[in-house]
C-alpha cells in the first residue's frame, strides 16, 4: 500500500482514522507512539465535525485490554476448558471439521455468520469465502437482525437501499424531522448538532417512541404510541394528509406510481381509530401532518424501534409512502431515510455476507449477476449456491438434520445478540463443532471449541461505508499483539488448508475484487480507490468510474427503478405478534443505552463506560411500579414465553405504564434477548425485537442478577 493511503504506519505518530462502533464513524486521531490514545475528534470529518461521545473518546482502551485474546484457543472435548494452543493446531481444527461435515452431511452443513461492524473487505472475503471456497449456502450476519427491514422496504419503494441517501449534514438544512423509533442524542450524540443546527433555524422536531427518551424530550411534539402500532400511526397521518389536502399531487404524479391503491387501503385509517389502535391523540396526529406538510423541506427518519417488528418492512413502506405522498424524496434538505445503526452496516449489506446476496447489492438468484461475480472469481457460476436461510432460520436450525453443524462465527456475538438467545444457546451446543473469531472471550467466544483471536479496528485497514453511504478508509493505526491475527488471513489459510483456490488477505487487493465484483451493481464501488477515498475525504456510492465523483444526494432526478419512479405500496397495520394478555400483561420493548453498545463485548470492558452502566436496568413507570409494588433498584423478574431474566428496575415516568424498557447489552441473569420474540417479518426476515408480552414481579428471594460475564484477564496469554 502506498504511504499516503496507510499514513504514518503502525506506532509512529497520530494516524486519522474512524471510531470502531456506531454508523455514524465519527473522525478521530490516535497516537500509539506509547499507548493507544484518542488525541482529538477530527473537526473536518462531515459526520461528527469535532464531536465525539463518551464511546468514541475511550475506544483506544480495547486495544491494549488485558483481557484482549492474543493466542487461539481450543477444547479437547465439550467437558474441558479452553486451552491456549498453536494457529497450526486451531487451523487445523477448523478445517479437520469443515471437511469431515461437508463430506458427511454435504456442503450446506457448514455455516459462516458475519457481522456488521467487519470491514468491506472482510464482508466480502466471507461471502466469497462462503460461496467460493466453502460452497456452502448458509451464510449469514447479524446486520439482519438491524437493517434488513429497512432495506426491503427501500429496496420496494426507491429500487435501492442506501440507509440516508443524503448527507447527514443536509438535516440541518430542513425546516421538520420526524424520527420513528430513533433516539439519536443517546446513540450517536455526535449526530444531534444537525439536529439542533435545523432546531436553531426553527425547525420541528416530532419523536415517535414509547419512551420519552432524551431525544424526545427536546422535540416539539412526541407521538407516544403502543409498542407495534407505528404502521397503523403511518396510515393514519396520510389519512389525514389526503383528507386534509396536504399532499403534493405533481409529485406524485410525476414522480410515483401505485398511490391509487395506498390512497384506498389509508382510507380506513381515520385518525380516531388510529388513536384506538396506537394510543396517539387525534389531534396530535393531525398537527403531525401538518407540521410535515407546512414544511418547505421536511425529513422522515425511521430506525430500529419502528423496524424491529414482524410487519418492520411494511411499517417502513407506510412511512416511505408518507414522504412520497409529501413529495419529498430527491428534494432539498427533504426526503426518507433511515438510520443504520452499525459500523459497517449500511457496506456489511452490501457486498455478499447475507443469505440471498452478492456483491454490490446484487441478488443470488439472478442469473446475470452470478455470471458477474462468478466471472471475477473465475469460476462457472453453476458453482455459486443458491441463497440459504436467514440469520434466525440457520441459527434455529444449528445441530439438526439437514442443519448446520459446523459453524464460524466472526464479529458476532449471537449469545447475548440473537433473539430468543436461550434457545439459541441451546442450539450452539447441539453443533458438531463451533468456531468464533472474536478479540475478547465473549459469551459465544465462551461456547466455542475453538477460539480464533482477531486482530481489531485499529490495528488492520480496511474501508467502511457509514450511514450516508459514504465510504471511508480506517488505516492501521497501532501493531496488532502478536498473537492475533486478521480474519482475512485466517480465510487465506483455511482455504489453503481445504485444497481450495488461494484467497489474498491484502485488504487493498481485496478492495480492488470487490471494485470489479461490484461495478454495475446497486451499490457500485468500482470507481472508489483507497487513495481517493484519503484525497476526497470519503466517497459516496454509486460511483461507477474514477472520473465519477460519487453520489452524495440520491433521486435527485429519478429513482433507480424500471420505470425511474418511486412506488407506492399499500400496508396494513398488524400489530406485535404478542400483545398483553392476563398472564403477560405489559410490552417488553428493547434498545440501547448512551455508553454501551450492541452486546456489549467491547463496552463492558471500558472501565469508565461499565461503572456508568454496570448491568440491565429495566425502566418502569412509576404507575407500574407502585402496582407491582417495587421502588427504584429492586430486583424484579420478567417473563416471557421463551424465558426470564432478572433487572434492577430504574423508575422512569417517561415511559408508556403498559411498556418496560430493557437495554440489549448485558449477558448473564440480565440478557433481555432471553425473553425477545424471533417473530419474522415475511420479506426481511428480522425478527420482532421490539415488541412481546412480559409478566413483571418483584424477586423475593432466589438468585439476584448474575453479573454478565468478566473473565479474568488473559495475562498468561501474552505472547
Ligand atoms: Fe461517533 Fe458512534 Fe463512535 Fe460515538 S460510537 S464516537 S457517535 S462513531
């Protein structure tokens, strides 16, 4: 790699490079000259201008940890501890039982679940890696389990899906922003300057959530509705919206099809029965749409809390047919978008990980696309499998007939993160064999019988795509400790050891695949190089030359559909999959916490970061906890029909009294996925995190909260 693409090299001075968590992949400097430090917050880098948040500002801390995995780990047998052991003997491992199942059970029973915080060059090595080397169908990741709802309904509606299809910079320019199950100034802090900047100006600010969350708190109106009515709440303003005149009939005409059929299937959505359904005053609603509509340049933002539902694509359709109706896609500061919520989860979707895909958004089933990408790969494309099952639907199937038995999971943390995760646990243990790639002993790292330990976001380069769909370069900043090593290596040696074609684990050349592998797909990157992503500060996809200079604004002529329209698509409202009854008489719904984040492998080992947030807290409304009779730091018990776990509760007067709120980041007693509901949305397959019926009760006696889980340092480790 040329010296201006990997700046200064490992440990010898401030390097540029990018926060390792959330889309948002805030600028920062590190210096590793002696430890790893973050010195500043790039204050040119467009997503965060020099703002960082408490994550960001500690994130050098993972990379010197004491707990960090420098040696692999292996198990003699399910009854013995793991051991430190030699690559040779780990690889071997691997590769002894990705042979023995393949030949036993054929190729389908070896699976590979990824991860959207790896790199565009690991997502795409592991799709290849899958498809090519392994040949096996059963390929998936967690980036499921976030934006897979999302990206079907803008995939139906616009024929693409780029998670904002302009830069986050443009709300600022907007004059109202609707966030549907969005809580920005906890998860990505950074973000709210746009947001105070378009307030500033005088801008609204509508929050839809069933907690006041410090988002909501600072907004003009909160729509407070039942966990699972969002679509019904999205019918319901564009009820009104038409009744009321508010709609842009040019746009639509011009620019749309289909809104004959949504116009007749909103009409039975008139706002008193949406107030029955949702909870949301009428008038509320009504003065929604016409904050909305009086707009010059208005801005709909749909995130996990309106997604994570059996009917999530649908409910983002209803609001995508709300911004079409309003005639805001492709216009000024205006338009639908939603927020990515990993790393890499907007270019992690993008490039080959998930079941049904290939890379550049390309779709497996379709002959033309597997004729590409098998042609840059040099292999016939009868070879590419057919697509395999979804993240939920593999995990459900692990150790059955006709399942998975060996499986590789890289960047994940399924134990704590997969919903339903008891059962999930279960099926773990049912595999012939379980190889996890993780830098710390995470809960599934804890299952495996082999451990394979990664080097980490400071240490390797490699391009990530954030929540604009930009794509940015995060250079190795800091030597790898010598035990650990890329997972783009670990596939070069697996394929070597498997008798397969030889993989590079160069992530510049690798990049430069995928440019060939991606060039006329969706998410085209064949005219992004690393050496203008450093010249240009970031590149926007599609950019299908070296002469393009990328795509920041989307729509801003057409959409990229047949007919270069935008489609309309009727939804109905069908609510949670679970709802209250005597037995489980409130909603459980879920999300996450300022400090922490996803699982909480790397947070829960920042010490500032854990003693902020040391363990689940389920937030209750004080009504709730004066008839359960508990106060403030009792333990209470929930129950769902797939489990318990054990919280302090934390009285919030905030919150819905029909709702508990959980946060996702902790293991052990206090693991909220062991009560979440794996309902799946029929197109996206995201499974209803968001929303089931929970029995809550004072624990009396018996075990308290178990701490999630702190192994001991691996000092001993230490090559
Ligand atoms: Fe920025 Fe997200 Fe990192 Fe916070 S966690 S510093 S918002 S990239």
């Amino acid at each position: 790699m040329h010296d201006s693409v990997t700046g200064p090299g490992p440990g010898t001075g401030p390097v540029r490079t990018h926060c390792p968590y959330c889309s948002l992949q805030c600028g920062i400097t590190l210096d590793a000259s002696v430890r790893p430090v973050i010195l500043d917050a790039q204050s040119d880098f467009p997503t965060n201008l020099g703002g960082l948040c408490a994550k960001g500002w500690t994130a050098a801390e993972l990379l010197d940890h004491p707990q960090r995995l420098t040696a692999p780990l292996v198990r003699d047998s399910r009854d013995e501890p793991l051991r430190p052991a030699s690559w040779d003997e780990a690889l071997d491992r691997v590769a002894t039982a990705i042979r023995g199942a393949q030949d036993r059970y054929g190729r389908d029973a070896v699976g590979l679940f990824g991860g959207g915080g790896l790199t565009n060059e690991k997502a795409y090595q592991f799709g290849k890696f899958a498809r090519a080397t392994l040949r096996t169908a059963m390929i998936d990741y967690n980036g499921r389990f976030c934006m897979s709802s999302a990206a079907n309904a803008a995939t139906r509606a616009f024929g693409i899906d780029r998670g904002l299809p302009f830069p986050l910079a443009d709300i600022a320019g907007t004059d109202a922003l609707m966030l549907v199950g969005s809580n920005p100034a906890d998860t990505m802090p950074p973000a709210m300057q746009f947001i105070d900047a378009a307030r500033a100006r005088g801008a609204r600010l509508i929050v839809v959530d069933p907690r006041t969350t410090r988002t909501a708190a600072g907004a003009n109106l909160h729509l407070q509705p039942v966990p699972g009515t969002d679509l019904a709440l999205a019918n319901g303003l564009l009820n009104v919206a038409i009744r009321e005149r508010l709609i842009d009939v040019d746009y639509i005409a011009e620019r749309t099809t289909g809104f004959d059929g949504v116009r007749r299937a909103v009409r039975q959505y008139w706002p008193d029965r949406v107030e029955r359904i949702s909870g949301v005053p009428e008038a509320d609603l009504v003065r929604a749409a016409h904050i909305l509509s009086a707009a010059d340049h208005a801005v709909i933002l749909t995130a996990r809390g309106a997604e994570q539902h059996r009917s999530g694509s649908d409910t983002a359709l209803g609001f995508i047919n709300l911004a079409l109706a309003l005639g805001l896609p492709g216009r000024p500061f205006s338009g639908y978008g939603t927020v990515t919520g990993q790393g890499n989860g907007q270019g992690g979707r993008e490039h080959g990980q998930k079941a049904d895909q290939l890379p550049g958004y390309r779709r497996l089933d379709d002959p033309v696309a597997r004729a590409h990408v098998a042609a840059v790969w040099g292999i016939p494309p009868s070879e590419l499998p057919a697509p395999g099952l979804s993240a939920y639907e593999m995990l459900d199937g692990l150790g059955t007939e006709g399942g998975v038995r060996v499986l590789w999971v890289a960047g994940s943390n399924i134990a704590v993160s997969a919903p339903r995760a008891g059962h999930i646990a279960d099926r773990m243990r049912s595999l012939d064999f379980l190889a996890v790639s993780d830098f710390f002993l995470s809960e599934t790292a804890r299952m495996a019988d082999v451990v394979l330990p990664s080097t980490q976001w400071a240490e390797e380069t490699g391009t990530m795509t954030n929540l604009e769909g930009r794509v940015i370069l995060r250079r190795a900043a800091v030597a790898p400790p010598a035990g650990s090593r890329s997972d783009l290596w670990v596939m070069r040696e697996l394929a070597a050891r498997l008798g397969r074609p030889a993989l590079s684990d160069d992530p510049q050349e690798i990049f430069e695949e995928l440019r060939r592998a991606s060039a006329g797909g969706k998410a085209d990157y064949s005219g992004i190089t690393y050496e203008r992503i450093v010249a240009e500060n970031g590149l926007f996809w599609p950019c299908p030359s070296t002469r393009h200079p990328g795509t920041p604004r989307l729509f801003t002529q057409d959409f990229p559909t047949r007919g270069r329209q935008a489609r309309f698509h009727p939804v109905e409202h069908v609510g949670a999959a679970e709802t209250p009854d005597a037995e489980y008489p409130y909603y459980l719904t879920t999300g996450r916490l300022l400090r922490q984040y996803q699982s909480g492998a790397q947070t829960r080992r920042v010490a500032s970061l854990s003693e902020a947030e040391p363990d689940a807290a389920v937030e209750i409304h004080p009504t709730l906890a004066r008839r359960i009779g508990v106060r403030a730091g009792d333990l209470v018990s929930l129950r769902t029909r797939r489990g318990r776990a054990v919280m302090r509760v934390r009285i919030a007067d905030g919150i819905r009294p029909d709702t508990v709120f959980a946060p996702f980041h902790y293991g052990g007693s206090g693991a909220v996925n062991l009560l979440t509901n794996p309902a799946l949305d029929p197109y996206s397959r995201m499974p209803e995190f968001k929303a089931c019926a929970v029995s809550v009760d004072a624990v009396v006696d018996g075990p308290g909260v178990i701490p999630p889980e702190s192994p001991p340092p691996q000092k001993d480790l230490h090559e």
